[in-house]
C-alpha cells in the first residue's frame, strides 16, 4: 500500500505541476491584450501582484518577519528574482528584442536551472543520458519556437535581457530551497509577492502608473488582470513552490520544457497562428526529451 501511495502522491504533483505550466504557457495572450490596452509590463506585473497578495492575506501567516535578518534577505532575493526583476527583464525583452530571439532564450531556463542548481546540490545533478535527453528537449523547444521560421537576427538588449530572465528564474529555484525547509509555503509565497511589489515600486515612481486604463479599459482589462493576478500569480506561484519542494528543483523545472507547446496550442486555437510540421516534431522531441530525462533520473 505504502508504494500504492506514493505512486498516487507523486502523480499528483506533477498533475498540479503540469497544470502550472499549461497557465504559464497561455499567459501570453492575456499579456499582449494589457499591453494593446495601453499598461507597460511594470504595470501589468504591479497589478497582478496587488491582487494576489491581497488575496493571500486573509490564509497567509501573519507573521510580518522570518526567524533571522539572513532568512529575510533571502526572501528578497526571491521577490526580486522570481518577481520584479524577472518579470520586467522578461517582458521589456521583448520590447527591446525579436519574439523569436527572446523565446527561443528563454527556453534556455531549465537547462540553466539545470546546471546551477546542479553545482550546489549534487543530489540534483543529471548527466550522461540525463543531460543528453535534456538537448533533445531544447533541440524540439527551438523547433517549435521558429515554427519553420529559421531567421535569427541580431538584438544585444533584447537577447541579454531575455539571458537575464533565465538567470534569474534559475536563482529563484536555488535561494527558495533554503527556505522551505523551515517555513511554509503560504508564507514563503506571501514574501515573494510582497518583496516583489516593493522592489518595482522605485520604477514606478519614476515613470508613474496610470490607473485610468482600470476603468476605461472594461472587461477585457478586468478579466485579463483577474487572470494572472489569481491563477496565474497567486494560485501557480502557491503550487509551484510546493511542487519544488517535492520533486526536486530540477524534476520540476524540466517540465517547463512543455511551455512552448503550450504556447503553440494556445496561440492556434487563440491567434489562429499556422503550425508547421517543424513544430509538430520538436513537440515531439520535447515530450520524448522528457520522458528519457524522467526514466534515467529514476534509475
């Protein structure tokens, strides 16, 4: 029985896992609507953080600090790096870069993941066919990204933000492992939306917010900010984390390798977006990519 359910719990999670990933992935579209409404990413990040931690308040911990200042700092550092910075150097990558450029960056992420956690925690580490199987996942992630477009062209400041993004996704998924052995995953949530929202706030001040687009943008806007701020913020940071800490960092991460699949399927039934049968097949590489990376981590 002890083996029945364990099988049963680990199924769950990556079920939860899987779900996140699909909620990310169809965040695009929610995102470009805000961003052809008038809001700068700042504030389409702003807002979603508002409203997922006044939503977290009433469950969260009410405990304002952690045990010690080193703790503290590094919940800063998650806010900062799975928050503001992330976000922000995500989405002006795209302002500043080619989409095709910055997306096929981006899918760098769980093998930077990969590689950094890796060098802190042996346990987390993959080689050989692991770490091949991992390429054969990146290689089909390109396939899908160019969609038979193989044109690359040259953008420093889009292309190093988009770096930056993955580095910091990466650093997030390493600094939380300190903290969730000694706190809870509500509350460790909770200080990540709350350093996030302060550490954006200087950039506000500087360029402002306009607060107009709430009321004059309608449903569309509403539902758009509703979205991301209780689904794909408040909900998907809360199951993620806790999927971090059962699986592995890397074991979870690799599945984010399905992102541009999910981007793919979103963006045809959404967009209407043609589908090559170069994309088909790096979906299948990727989800072959995946099921090898899961069979040599469990030998």
């Amino acid at each position: 029985m002890k083996g029945n359910n364990g099988t049963a719990s680990s199924s769950l999670v990556y079920l939860v896992a899987f779900a996140i990933v699909v909620v990310w992935g169809c965040t695009f579209v929610q995102t470009k609507v805000l961003i052809k409404s008038g809001l700068r990413p700042d504030e389409i990040f702003f807002m979603r953080f508002v409203v997922a931690y006044l939503l977290m308040l009433p469950f969260a911990s009410k405990r304002l600090f952690l045990d010690n200042l080193k703790d503290e700092l590094v919940a800063l550092s998650l806010g900062i790096t799975g928050g503001s910075l992330y976000f922000l150097t995500e989405n002006y990558a795209l302002v500043y870069g080619y989409c095709s450029n910055v997306a096929l960056i981006v899918c760098l992420t769980p093998l930077i993941t990969t590689f950094i956690v890796g060098w802190f925690f042996p346990s987390e580490r993959i080689a050989g066919k692991g770490l091949l199987s991992s390429f054969i996942a990146l290689a089909g992630m390109a396939l899908v990204v160019f969609n038979g477009n193989f044109v690359l062209r040259l953008s420093p400041m889009g292309d190093m933000l988009a770096l930056a993004a993955c580095l910091c996704w990466a650093l997030y998924s390493l600094a939380i492992k300190r903290l969730q052995e000694r706190y809870s995953n509500m509350l460790i949530t909770r200080k990540v939306f709350g350093y996030g929202l302060l550490t954006i706030l200087p950039l506000l001040l500087v360029k402002g917010i306009d607060f107009g687009i709430l009321f004059s943008g309608g449903a569309a806007v509403w539902g758009n900010l509703l979205f991301l701020g209780c689904v794909a913020s408040m909900l998907c940071f809360l199951g993620w984390n806790w999927c971090l800490a059962r699986l592995g960092t890397v074991r979870a991460t690799n599945l984010l390798y399905l992102n541009p699949i999910v981007a793919m399927t979103s963006s045809t039934i959404v967009l209407g977006e043609r589908v090559t049968w170069l994309a088909m097949l790096g979906a299948v590489l990727i989800l072959l990519g995946l099921l090898y990376i899961d069979r040599n981590r469990r030998k």
